[in-house]
C-alpha cells in the first residue's frame, strides 16, 4: 500500500504505543498524525513542546519515549526556538524524539543558518530521510538508539513530508533496547578494591534509574556496608531515609566525599560543574567507575578502574561477587550522627514562624502534606533546586527531578506536565521561584486546556532568582535585580484568570491547607498555583570539588 512518509511515521508511533506527541505548530507531519489518531498535544512554544516529551521519558526512565514536532526547514524558525530544549535534553542525556521539518534537497545552502548542522551538534542521532522508503529504516534506527546504550535525544528530519513510499516492503518491526554485560574480571577487581578500602563511598548517577536498577543498587549497598550520596539527577534513586543515605549535597555529604579513600561511582560521569559534585583531593583518592560506555572514563579525573556495562547488570554482578563481611563497622551510625549534625539547621527553619515566610517551612509542610509514596516535586533553576536539592527527602526512584547540566528557567513547568502525563494518578509539584516564572506564563493555559491538576509553588521573596545586592552579597548584579514586586504585581489574581485554582499565602500557618486545596483542585483536574511571599534566604549545602 502507498502511504506519504507522514502518515508512515504516524502508523509507526502508533505501533509503538506512543500516546501522544507534544507539538508546537506548524509542522508537516501533524495532519496526518491526527488523521491517523495519534493526539497531538499542543504547547505554547516549541522549546516546552521539546521539554514536555524530554520529561515525559525521563520520569519514565526511557521505559516510554517522549516524542515532539516543531516546524523546521528553510526558515527554521521552530527549530531555533525549540533548540534550547533540545540542547538541555542532549547534555541531560534524555531519550526523547524529535521530529522536525528538514529543508528539501536541492534547497540547502541557500541560508546562513545551517539546521541539520546546529541539529547534529544536540542530538545522539540526527537523521535525514533523504528517500521516503527509509522511513521505517529510519524509525528503526531511532527507536533502537533510544532504547540501547547511553540515553539523549534523535532528531529526525522530514525534508518532504508527503512524499510517498509501499510500507508493505520493509514493514517496520519494533526494536528492544540491549544491555552490555562488565567484563567479569573488571568485577572481581573492583570488589577487590572495596574490601581493602577503609572509608568507601557509593556515588550514584541516574544511569541506575535509566537502568531500572533501583531495588539492586539497595542490595548492594546494604550487602556492602556503603554510604550513598546521589547525583542531583539521580535524587530519589536510594531512598533519602535509608540509614545509609547520606543526600545530594551539603556538609554532611562533604565530610563524606572528603574522607573517602575510594569512590565507586555508578553510572554517574562524576563531572564538575555548577550543579554537581568533583571529587575533593581526587589524585589521592581511587576512583572506581562503573558506566555504560568509556565517555567519562579518565574524562575529568584519573580512574583507577573501570567497570563498562549497564548498571543494573554491573550492580547485580558486584553484589553476587562482594563477600558482605567487610570488616568495617557498620557506617550507619556515622552516617546519622553526621547528617543529622549538618541537618540540623535546615529541620529547625522548617517549623519556622517568621514572617515573610521562610522558604524551608513551605519545603517542611510540602513534605508533610504530600504523600511522598506517590508524588512528583521538581525544582527550578535557581534557589529552589539548591534548597531542595540540600533538605527535601524523597523515598521513591522519579519522586524527585533534578535537572540542570543545561539550566534553562521555566523548565520545570514542562517538566511537572511529563511527570503528570506519566504519571495521572500522582500528586505532581513544581517549586519555583521569581525569575522561572516569566518563562512559563503562556503556557499556563495549556493545563487549563488539557484539565491536568499540577500545582506550581511560588517562593515569591522578590529577589529575582537571587540577583541583586543584599541576597547573594555586595555587588552581584545589582542593576539587573529590580523588578516589581508582589505589592505591585499581583500574580495570583492574573493566574486566576487563565482558569487556575490560586491562593496566595502569607501566613506560616496557612501553608498546609492552602495545599490541601491545591491538590484537591488537582484531584478534580484543576491546575493550582500558590504564592507564597518569602523571605530572602540564600542557604543550602554546597558542592564538592
């Protein structure tokens, strides 16, 4: 039977299970999708069109793939609005599909900005169907990149939409994913290395929860005798109040990093930067890195060993080789003493009755009101994913979203939408602050649309993000802080009007109830906002390294 390649594609979703493909239009593949039943979920702009399927897939762990459309081609209009959101799923490493519009052969060249070019450099794969017949070649390949080996984005690009092709020659059948098992002696090593260490430490990447690995990581660990510190992406992955637990960042967690003799990192690039940890004193300490691929062996840091292969199969193998009989004592004395001394500070600001409301005592009766069993909370890019990130307990793998390797403001907005699509029957939180907000402002009615019951926490302390003298200390951008304040700009009201359940808060006090409306809002598929006016308190853990 002769098909246009847009309808193939649509068939071939279809066969795939997708259940919806977010879009910000105009694409040339979304008529025939709709024709074909696949429902389009329609944004406000194409980067959260790319940030809701990126979330969708990574709060599923890459089990269910996020798939998105944006207009691209000669113009490239979409494609440059949409490529901040592909960038951050890229260097996230998220296994999200794009599809976009590519420009026609025989029409390249013939402007400045190159798309296949600027698509290739954020994409694990970017593919062009130059032949209407490669179609189902194409989606093969992309599905079986998306499935195997280290998670990001495939783009593919559509150059002509409605040419046509026999699906009845090469008829599309679905690929799996494939693990890679370790070397057996780079096992045996490695459990070598631990039973002679004297203060190990487990640093955990989300390469476990991509690999499903969640219940052997916590054999493991307990079989070992082993603190955990996690990533902030991998936050949730150990549950944050198992005795060996030691957090995501913060003093508690530098005490551990510092003292540790060896640290065996699993599925984690243990990289730098402004959102994650560096291994203190690193050359004096020997590193045991256990990845799905040889990217971030030796990358920042010299690796003592290697173990390549899935972690969840890396995470079984050690467990079945580790003796369990250490001759350490067990750590989880220490790691409670340690924490709770380093904790202490945030639990006590958690109760706290100051006016305006401290930012803790919201994060303190969040945890208290939510069901931590069967909920979501992501953060923003700003204070509250350092605040978060340092006290916020999560016990379940995806009850947490860290981001943030590409910081984009208003993505957690994208990303507290894939988690509720995920997830329906969740209670789904965003926490934001000032400066994220004015990303997110027209997607708003989105969710008033679609009638999906999230609920956005606003820490409104008027100090844009942390910017300005008097917040983050003398001279930090002081002319680029100022903007009107919640006596002048009343949010509430405005986001009211959009169709939202709002509240705004004032009183210490108020705080749980005003939750308990937002969710019961939620529950009757009404999105909820709630701002709360904050104090200015710049405090969280730091990072090490």
């Amino acid at each position: 039977m002769t098909i246009d390649v847009a309808t193939g594609i649509a068939r071939i979703l279809k066969q795939e299970n997708i259940p919806w493909v977010s879009t910000f239009p105009v694409s040339r593949v979304n008529n025939s999708f709709g024709r074909e039943g696949l429902k389009l979920l329609m944004m406000r702009d194409d980067r959260y069109a790319v940030s809701v399927a990126d979330s969708y897939s990574r709060v599923n762990n890459g089990n269910k793939i996020g798939v998105c459309t944006f207009s691209g081609g000669i113009n490239a209009a979409g494609e440059q609005v949409a490529y901040s959101g592909i960038a951050q799923a890229y260097e996230d490493g998220s296994p999200v599909l794009c599809i976009v519009d590519a420009v026609p052969a025989g029409s390249t060249q013939n402007t400045r900005f190159d798309q296949d070019a600027s698509l290739r450099g954020v994409a694990k794969w970017y593919g062009y169907i130059d032949k209407p017949e490669r179609t189902p070649e194409f989606l093969r390949r992309a599905f079986t990149m998306l499935r195997s080996g280290r998670p990001g984005p495939v783009v593919l690009g559509i150059p002509d939409a409605a040419a046509t092709y026999d699906e009845t020659v090469d008829p599309y059948r679905s690929p799996k994913g494939w693990r890679s098992l370790p070397d057996p002696e780079d096992i045996h090593i490695a459990v070598d290395e631990l039973s002679r260490a004297k203060n190990p430490l487990l640093f955990v990447g989300e390469g476990v929860l991509y690999s499903n690995a969640t219940d052997e990581l916590k054999s493991f660990a307990e079989k070992a005798n082993l603190p955990v510190v996690t990533s902030l992406k991998a936050k949730g992955a150990f549950p944050e109040n198992h005795p060996l637990s030691v957090g995501v960042r913060g003093d508690h967690v530098l005490k551990f990093m510092d003292d540790a003799d060896v640290v065996l990192a699993i599925g984690a690039s243990i990289s730098p930067g402004r959102f994650g940890h560096g291994i203190p004193d690193a050359v004096n300490k020997k590193i045991i890195q256990c990845n799905i691929d040889e990217f971030d062996v030796n990358r920042m840091y010299p690796t003592h060993h290697a173990v390549i292969g899935d972690a969840k199969v890396t995470l079984t193998s050690l467990t079945a080789a580790i003796d369990g009989n250490s001759g350490r004592a067990d750590v989880t004395p220490t790691v409670k003493s340690i924490k709770d001394e380093a904790m202490a500070q945030y639990r006590e600001v958690m109760e706290s009755d100051t006016k305006p409301i401290n930012p803790y005592r919201v994060y303190g009766d969040l945890m208290k009101v939510l069901d931590r069993n069967n909920s979501f909370v992501t953060h923003e890019s700003g204070n509250t994913r350092d605040q978060l990130s340092t006290a916020y307990e999560t016990l379940i793998p995806r009850g947490f979203l860290g981001w943030g390797n590409v910081s984009s403001l208003g993505y957690s907005f994208p990303a507290v939408v894939g988690a509720k699509l995920a997830h329906p029957d969740r209670q789904c939180v965003a926490v934001i602050g000032d400066a994220a907000l004015s990303y997110m402002l027209g997607n708003l009615e989105v969710l008033t649309r679609l009638e999906l019951g999230i609920t956005i926490v606003h820490i409104n302390n008027g100090g844009f993000s942390g910017y300005g003298p008097g917040f983050w200390g003398e001279g930090h951008d002081p002319y680029t802080f100022d903007v009107s304040g919640s006596d002048v700009i009343n949010m509430t009201a405005a986001i009211e009007n959009i169709g939202w359940q709002t509240e705004r808060v004032t009183e210490p006090g108020e705080i749980s109830a005003a939750l308990e409306r937002a969710f019961a809002a939620n529950r009757s598929n009404k999105p909820a906002y709630i701002e709360v006016i904050a104090s200015q308190y710049p405090v969280y853990g730091d990072w090490a390294g």
